[in-house]
C-alpha cells in the first residue's frame, strides 16, 4: 500500500465531494466522521478549536476506501483501516511531518495504527479509553421512572447546559473549550433533553447530534454527581432514544466507557445492543519534523480518539 493512495485536504466541501457517499454508506461505523463534518458545515471551520480542520480519503481506481478526519488540537479520527492501511496512513503523515496528538477509531484499526506511527515516528502510544458503540434496538423505558418530567433544553437553560458540559468533560478527562458555544448550538436545534424535577429544577441532561445519513448519536449524558443513583440518566437517554427514533432517525447510537459497568447495563437495559468496540490513544511528544522517517523500518502487517462527545470517540458517563 502506497502512502500517495492518501489525499489530504483543509477544504470541507471538496472532502464530502469525494467521501460523502463513502462516509453514508455505513452511518454506524462512521457515525463520528458524520456528525463532526455536520457540525462543521453547520458551525464553521473553528466549531472544535481555532485551528483548520484538515481530512484525508485513501482512494483507489477513483473510490473512497477510508477516510481520517482531524480538529487538532485533538485527536487524529479514523474510518477501519486493515493493518497495511493503517501503516500506509502513518507513512503519509510521517511524510508531511504533521503532528498527531492522538488517534481514536474502532478497536483493531487504531491498534494497528498506534504501532505503525510509534514504529516510524517513535512516539510512544499510551492508551487513553475503551469504548463500546451501541445501537438501539426495542427501547424500553425504565420503571418506575422518577418523579419529574422530560422536556427541550431552551435558551433560559444555557447556563446550566453549559456548566455541565463543562462538568462532564472534566469527568471524562477531555476538557471542553467554548462550553457556551456548544450549548448555543444545542439549544438552536432542540439537541438536549433535561429531566427536571416536579418542582421544575434540572437534574440530568442527554444530548443528541444533527441527523446524518439517517443516523443520530446520543452524546453527553450527565447528571451531577450528587443527584446520581435515582434513575435521571436512564430516564432522560429513554426520552431522547425515543424522540430521535420518533423524528424519523434509521439509527440511534452511543458510546460507552468500558471501564464504566453501570453506564453499559444501564444503556443495555433501554435496549441499546453492542456494534463494535473503540479505542482512543495518546502518542507521547515528539519532533516529528526531525524525524528522519526514511530510517525507521515500517511496522508489520499484524502489528498492533476530539475532543469531548461530537468530536472524536464520544462516550457517556452515568453512576445510577
């Protein structure tokens, strides 16, 4: 595999041209690549950081096998990659001599990746979460639910929103930038849920991504730290599964912390199912424009994630 199979472009529009109908053809498995380009046509190219997005198509014959996408300064995401893929993609950006913080996408992709980039850069992979992707099947609401009601996130709400996402990423250790900006956005689309209780107060929040290609990502869910255990976390993800499912959504997914249990039979109780499992790793620093990546031999064929919720692996993290 040739790493000049891998083309790399700062143009959205030009990259969706190319990889769209690639990224639709499978919406679970991309569901990340989706919703962070949607958010990106929506929002604007500094929707995730101030710095370009840039993405990249692996093509052959004139089609789309892969694609990698990038909102540095977070992690480096990928669609699956077969082992040489994976070394090819780490060739071509060694080549550039571009800087990767980190790489996150299904399980057996970015372990082959993480080796190939350590074996020509000699940044040393240190892994950063285990993730489940779930896809909601029959949804079955928990009983009995707790007191209170589920309603739209509005803008009387934005404070609040905001302080949590923050709360949550620090929970989840990717700390979050523009905490204000994403609850703007959130709230302009009707893309977080609230359980409140009966006398009005906000105890948990679920969000939703845009719809894309059919498909709909839950992301973050959260209830504050002394208002877990009461079932506000399974209650508020139920609502929203099924107002996504009810709005016409072919595919409601989320991911989980594998280190989390609670998170994961909690969601499995709803009636979300299991798709396959993520990884995210962190690569330790290093001068990648010093390295001569000519010397340094290409890792074998069998050799061994964005920020918070939209951007990169996104997991959600309940204790009920």
């Amino acid at each position: 595999m040739r790493p000049d199979n891998w083309h790399r472009t700062e143009d959205l529009p030009r990259f969706l041209d190319r990889a769209g109908d690639f990224l639709r053809s499978r919406p679970a498995p991309h569901t990340i690549p989706l919703s962070v380009t949607e958010t990106l046509r929506r929002r604007g190219p500094r929707a995730y950081g101030d710095e370009q997005p840039v993405y990249g198509t692996l093509e052959r014959d004139g089609t789309v096998h892969a694609v990698y996408l990038q909102t540095p300064p977070h992690r480096l995401n990928l669609t699956p990659l077969t082992p040489e893929e994976a070394d090819s993609l780490a060739a071509h950006l060694a080549g550039l001599g571009v800087p990767v913080p980190g790489a996150g996408a299904d399980r057996e992709t970015v372990e082959s990746f993480a080796a190939a980039w350590q074996a020509r850069t000699g940044a040393t992979p240190t892994l950063h979460q285990r993730q489940r992707l779930y896809r909601l099947g029959t949804l079955t609401v928990p009983e009995p639910a707790p007191p209170g009601r589920a309603r739209i996130a509005v803008e009387s709400d934005r404070a609040q929103l905001a302080t949590w996402y923050d709360e949550f990423a620090e929970a989840v250790g990717d700390p979050a930038t523009g905490a204000g900006v994403w609850a703007d956005a959130r709230i302009a689309y009707g893309g977080v849920t609230l359980w409140e209780t009966p006398d009005g107060t906000p105890v948990a929040m679920a969000g939703v991504t845009p719809p894309v290609a059919g498909q709909v990502r839950v992301a973050p869910v959260y209830t504050p730290a002394h208002l877990r255990g009461r079932g506000y976390a399974g209650a508020v993800t139920a609502e929203v599964s099924r107002a996504a499912r009810d709005a016409g959504a072919d595919e409601v997914l989320l991911f989980t912390d594998l280190a989390n249990p609670t998170s994961n039979r909690l969601y499995q109780r709803i009636g979300y199912r299991p798709v396959t499992d993520f990884a995210a790793y962190d690569f330790a620093a290093y001068d990648v424009a010093e390295n001569d990546v000519s010397e340094v031999p290409a890792a074998e064929n069998d050799a061994a994630e964005n920020g918070v919720t939209e951007n990169g692996v996104s997991q959600n993290r309940v204790t009920e």
